[in-house]
C-alpha cells in the first residue's frame, strides 16, 4: 500500500499484465488452525473463506479488466489506478508476521521457554556447562511436512571488517599476561582460535586473509539443514548453536565456523501449538562486537511487536542486567513497533523452604508443603513487579499506552515443572497462558485485517461502475472545484497541526540537553570506571573505540558511552516523544488523530457534496472514493512508524558521528598506561566537543529530523489527495472508458462484505460460550501435596 501512498496513477507497465499469485490449497490452509481450540478454528475458518473467497472475486475482476484493454493503445489513467490496486490487492499477504522477542541474557532460560511453548523438551540447546551462541535464533511454524534450519553466516566483506577490528584488538596483547587479559581479549582469541587453529590470534589480518578456515563455508553463506523429526533436526543444528568452553579442545567441525553465524531461522513442522504467523525470537540480551550482528540485534528488538523480558526467579530483584534488559525494551517501544512489554519469570519452581518460612511474614494460614510456598512466593513476586514495571513505564510512556493497559505485565513460569509437574499443575506453570496470549493476539490481528481486506475489495468494486456511466451532470466540474479548495485548506491545517504536535519536543529537548551539560562528566567518568581499576579493563576500552563508543559481549553488561551521555535527553523527551506517535483524540501531542481528523474531514465532505449537490447518478464512485481515502492515508501509519525510529536514535547518533575522531584517536594508544591515556583522550575529546556545542548540534538534528517527518507526510498527503481528485473528476477528463461487466463479481463482494458483521456476531457468541464452557467446568487437582 506504501506505493500508492502521495502516487499520481503511473504509467501502465508489464507488471501490470502479470498473473496474479495462486491461491494456497485447502489442505495447507486448515494446516494453519491445528494449534487453535475448536472454537477459535471455527472463527479463523470463516474469515479465511471471507479472504480467500475476496481473492477469488478480485481475481476475476482483474482479468476481465486486463482483456478489456489489452489491445488498447492508451489506457485511461483511473483504469491504470484501479488495475494496479486490484493486482496490489490480489497479492497482498494473508498475514504479516507477529514477532515476539525473549529477550534475556545467557542462562535465563529463553531456550528453555522456547521448547516448553512448542513441546519439544531439548529442541534448542540450553545453556549449563556450556556457552550458547550469541545470534538471533527465530522459530516458526509452517505447513511444510519436514522441520527445517536455515543458518545464515556473515558475508565475506562482513567477517573481514570484524576481523580486522579483532586483530586491531589483539595487537600487542602478547605483553599482557594470561591473568590480565580482559572479556574482549579473551573473545576475540577463542573467535580466531575456533575458525583458524590455535595460534591465530599470534597472527596479522593479511596473515589471516590468506589463511584457510578450518570449517566448510559455502559459497550461499547459508546453510540449510532437514529432518523428519524435531529431535533429529535438533542433533544437526546443536553444533552450530552450542559452543563448548573456551578451555575445551573437542569441537566438532561444524562448530569451527561459530564466528560466522549471524541469525538462525528455525521452522517447525505442522505445529499444533504455534499457529503459523507467529515468530519466536531467542534475543541475546546485550548485542554483539560484530557491526552486523550487532546491527540485527537491535533491528530485531525494533521490529518486534511484543516483547518478553525474561529473567529467572534469582535474578529479577535486581541487578544491573536486568534493569538493562528492561530499559532496552521500553526503548523499542519508543523507536520502533513494540506494543506490549511484559516481564516473564523463569525456573520459579525453585524455592528453598526453610529459609522462605524463616523470611516469610507471619500470613493468615500456615504452608503445608513446598507446592504452596511456591505458588504463594510466585504470586507475591506478580505483585509486586507488576508494581514497579507499571511505574517503569509510566515514567518513559504515555498513559494511553497499550502497553499499561496489558492486563498481565508479569508472568511466572517453570519450564522444568512443564514436564515433570511434581509440584506444579500445567496450568500453574503458565506456560499454556503464554500459548493463549500469542493465539488471542493472532487472532485478534487476523479479524482486523480481514475486516480491512474486506473493505477495501468492496471499494474497489464499487467504482467500476462509474466508469461504464454515460451521463455527467451538467455542474460535476463546479462540485470537483469547490472540493479541491476544501481540501487545500484541510492540508493546510493539518500542516498546522503538525507543527503543534512536534512542538511539544522543544521544551523538554531544551531541558534535556542542559541535564546534558552538567551531567556528562559524571556519567562518562561511571562508564570508564571499574571496580578492579585498569586491570582486565585495557583491551575493552580499547574494543569500545574501535567501535566507536560501542561494545558488546556475551559476558558483560553493554558499553554504549553515546547513549550514557545522552540519556539525560532521553530522560527527558521519553514521555513526550510515546505521546506524538500514540493513538488517541485530535488533542494535545499525538500526531496520528490529527491524520485521521483530516481523513474524516475529506470523508464527510465527499457524503455532503453527494448528498446536497447530486452524486446520485454515481453513487458507487462515491463510495469508493470514501473508502479509498482510508485506504491511500492509512498507509501513512507505517510510513511514520518506520521513520520514528531513526528520529529517536538521531540524538545518539549524531554524538557518535561528533565524538568518532576521539574515538579513533583513543584506539590507536599502545604501550605502558595505555589504558590511563585513551581514558584521557575521550575525556578530553567529549569536553571539546561540549564545549563546541555537542548536545545543541543533537538537539537541531532530532528538531531537523521531525521537519523532515512534517514535510513527508504533506508530501504524501498531498499526492494521495491528487490521486483521489483525479479519480473523482468527471469523464470529460478522459479517465474513464467502458470496461467490461463485472455486476455478477459486484454483487459478490457485496453480500462478502455483509458477512463481515455475521462473522463477527458469531465470534463474539463463540467467546461467550467458551468463557461459559471454562467457568462450568471443574479445575484440575494439583500434584499430590508433600508434607513439610
């Protein structure tokens, strides 16, 4: 839709004659239910059959259309238009995916969830004795009769930038001894050591250039692996995304080119758990040194729509981690088209009784056994999380937020209890309440976008009418002039508007960056500062400037010295900034209602002149015209969406672009107190830089970023309103020419469009009696209790 969106009709082209795609069989469709109840099959079935019965009826048209100006010399603009947006129509997707990011560090238990939620106990390798890849690792369900593994490595030209930053890292390094290497050192030398032998790190880049991995690299980049079964596609896939200690010497070969893996896709077969649609995202939670991987991590988060911190029982009081993955996560609520936020406690089957009861507050009765200290424990740890993840975002989001309306922000969960259930019922280790919330959400997703489909498709319909009409009413051209003026003053009032919402970033961006000013040395002077001093910390300072300002490892909390130094703007725009790109009223901040008022302006001005001016005899191109504004500005949602993100990130990138030469300055020390000296060049370069007005030059590129955003939107909504005009102006524009009949395909998609309601009656009776079903029937007993 994006395309057509501020797009005169184009010139007719070959694509336009191109044969649409074919529709999916039968059998792969129903495939795509088995993980639904009864009921809710029953509701995706019909709005299935609603689609593909639409594309069937769009089809038709669209070939008949085809023959009826195939021989045609020139084609009139308007049948230009509807051409191509019927061949849009016919091959938009069924569905866009729904990715839902587990986002935690090693060990808290993501792979773990993972094959609890798809019933498959030891499908992805969990982290123990060993140490699991880094990458991003997607799983999926498709209709496919085989389980599938595609692993994607770095490009060539990737792996030589990585490895000339990892030499760059390891030079002089021979000077430190075995205890003074740091976290960078030591992963960089088990990186070269995995891909080229032990004794790579003594090596230069042209050494290494010229050296021979010791792991098959095929020349796809891609390695794709088959089975009949999970657990045999499981064996296969361990050696690329289990890697043993750094100090264990038996890797196999596929284990050899680890380095080189930059994201997994997984697809499950036929799964009766995972509907298809949905993606599971393993998210490592702190990024990686390589700018690629590193680059898809946080594209990954962004593109997200839901995402599951998750933290294991020991862990979620506190700690810095944690608190990090949290902070990232609201983040990718700001920056990019995450909706919903919640926190997702793992192994909370874990509880050592005694020392719970010494702690525990004196309740109104006493624990009889294990099983209720823990359910007990569990709901406390809800509580009270919920609480403070509440406040969270109530400090970074709007209070309209979708994400603080979620009726659960924490969920407690026990992958180990999944399968034993020696102290927990399934249902208590809320693994299948994970399962309902991913099936309502697809749910949900699919009757909107039917609904839409829908629509549309009876819009387009609609006008094909009036290009077979032979009569215009002798004032059309006086209607089509009063409605141009009304619309050139709609846009320049949401012109207005706009600049009323952006308007709001200024006072809070101001104070932000003075925050800035006189905080920047205290918060600089926290990241450059360890515990043990200098020692352990040379080399990663040293990989921090090499990527400028940026590092990220498996082991340690992330380095970003861009973002620290900014966060005093981001502290203070955060609220602001979720305010103008939330949905609500046209008032105040929010940037979206504004679109949608000029949207419904145009509407009502449409149905007023159609009433009082006499569109009678083309009421149908009324109609469509209605429905087609929604459908050309609607586009403007994603358009926005994707650029907010580069909005957001432009404070943090526009420091990293003026602090880039200290950086490079600081990369380049060597030799005694090296560690002393780059920690004085960055000083130094980011007092310059704040002093030459760092933090203002920011603040200008964010405001010239939304100006930016302002002038794109009017752009569009000035081309997507042309369009409109153009297709309302009468005949004697030379638009329109007799097509062939499509009533017999009108009249369907008429009584389709009629059913959007039934359908939707029906669903909410199935609800209704579900919830009935649900409330009459007995619980089931939990397992048997032990004594204390």
């Amino acid at each position: 839709m994006e395309y057509l969106v501020g797009q005169e009709p184009h010139p007719v082209d070959d694509d336009l004659f191109k044969e649409p795609m074919r529709k999916r069989r039968r059998s792969d469709r129903d495939q795509r239910f088995r993980a639904f109840p009864s009921i809710e099959q029953s509701a995706l079935k019909e709005y299935e059959k609603l689609e593909s019965r639409t594309r069937r009826v769009l089809s038709n048209t669209y070939q008949k259309l085809i023959q009826s100006v195939f021989l045609d010399d020139s084609i009139p603009n308007g049948v230009k238009y509807l051409v191509n947006r019927l061949l849009t129509l016919i091959e938009k997707p069924p569905l866009d995916p729904i990715y839902i990011g587990l986002f935690g560090s090693t060990g808290a238990g993501k792979s773990s969830l993972i094959n609890a939620i798809i019933q498959q106990a030891m499908f992805l390798p969990v982290s123990g004795e060993s140490i699991c890849t880094s990458c991003v690792v997607q799983v999926s369900s498709g209709c496919c009769e085989q389980y599938e593994a595609k692993i994607h490595l770095l490009s060539d030209q990737e792996w030589k930038e990585e490895l000339k930053n990892l030499t760059k890292l390891l030079h002089r390094t021979e000077e430190l001894d075995e205890w003074d290497r740091d976290d960078a050192v030591e992963e960089a030398v088990w990186k070269l050591r995995m891909l080229y032998g032990v004794g790579a790190e003594r090596k230069s880049y042209e050494e290494l250039l010229r050296a021979k991995p010791r792991g098959k690299i095929p020349t796809s980049r891609i390695i794709t692996l088959k089975a009949e079964e999970a657990g045999e596609l499981s064996v296969k896939l361990d050696p690329y995304i289990r890697t043993k200690r750094r100090d264990w010497d038996g890797e196999s070969a596929e284990s050899h080119i680890w380095p080189l893996i930059k994201h997994v896709e997984v697809t499950l077969s036929k799964s009766e758990l995972i509907p298809e649609g949905v993606v599971l995202v393993d998210i490592p939670g702190t990024g990686d040194f390589n700018s690629k991987r590193d680059e898809m991590w946080k594209k990954t988060i962004d593109k997200c729509s839901v995402i599951w911190v998750i933290s294991d029982i020991e862990r979620v009081s506190g700690g810095r981690a944690h608190e990090d993955l949290l902070n990232e996560s609201i983040k990718a609520c700001q920056r990019g088209f995450c909706r919903d936020v919640a926190l997702v406690v793992t192994k909370t089957d874990k509880l050592h009784l005694p020392e719970y009861l010494r702690e525990r507050k004196v309740g109104k009765q006493a624990i009889q056994s294990q099983r209720e200290a823990v359910l007990e424990r569990n709901e406390m740890i809800k509580l009270q999380r919920n609480r403070i993840l509440k406040e969270k975002l109530k400090r970074k989001l709007p209070v309209e937020s979708k994400a603080l309306g979620a009726s659960d922000l924490v969920y407690t969960v026990s992958a180990q209890e999944y399968w034993q259930q020696a102290l927990l019922t399934e249902e208590e280790t809320e693994i299948p309440k994970l399962r309902e919330y991913i099936r309502k959400r697809l749910l949900d997703k699919k009757r909107r976008m039917v609904t839409k489909y829908v629509t549309e498709a009876f819009g387009l319909l609609l006008l094909t009418d009036s290009f077979n009409c032979p009569e215009i009413p002798p004032n059309e051209h006086l209607h089509m002039s009063g409605l141009r003026r009304f619309v050139e003053e709609q846009v320049q009032l949401l012109e207005k508007a706009i600049d009323q919402c952006f308007a709001h970033i200024a006072q809070p961006l101001h104070e932000g960056v003075r925050n800035a000013r006189t905080s920047y040395r205290r918060i600089l002077g926290a990241c450059l500062v360890r515990s043990r001093g200098n020692q352990g910390f040379h080399q990663t300072l040293k990989a921090v400037c090499l990527k400028n300002g940026i590092y990220a490892s498996r082991t340690l909390p992330r380095i970003d010295l861009n973002e620290a130094i900014t966060q005093p703007i981001y502290d203070q725009i955060d609220p602001v900034f979720g305010g103008i790109f939330r949905a609500g009223t046209p008032t105040g901040s929010a940037l979206m209602p504004h679109i949608d008022a000029f949207k419904h302006s145009l509407q009502e001005k449409m149905t007023e002149i159609g009433i009082r001016n006499g569109w009678k005899y083309d009421n149908y191109k009324k109609s469509f015209l209605i429905q087609e504004i929604s459908a050309i500005l609607g586009g403007l949602e994603g358009y926005i969406l994707r650029k907010k993100r580069r909005i957001y990130e432009s404070l943090t990138t526009s420091v990293q672009n003026d602090l880039k030469p200290c950086y490079e300055e600081a990369a380049q020390i060597t030799g005694k107190k090296a560690c002393e000296k780059m920690k004085d060049v960055i000083r130094r370069g980011v007092d310059r830089q704040v002093a030459e007005g760092m933090f203002e030059r920011a603040q200008e590129r964010m405001q010239h970023q939304f100006q930016q955003l302002k002038n794109g939107i009017t752009e569009k909504v000035k081309g997507s309103t042309a369009t409109m005009l153009t297709l309302a102006s009468p005949q004697g524009d030379g638009l329109y020419k007799e097509l062939a009949d499509v009533r017999t395909e009108y009249k369907e998609m008429e009584k389709l469009h009629r059913s959007l309601r039934e359908v939707a009656e029906n669903a909410v009776l199935r609800r209704g009696m579900q919830e009935f079903l649900l409330r009459a029937s007995p619980s089931k007993a939990g397992p048997p209790k032990a004594c204390i």
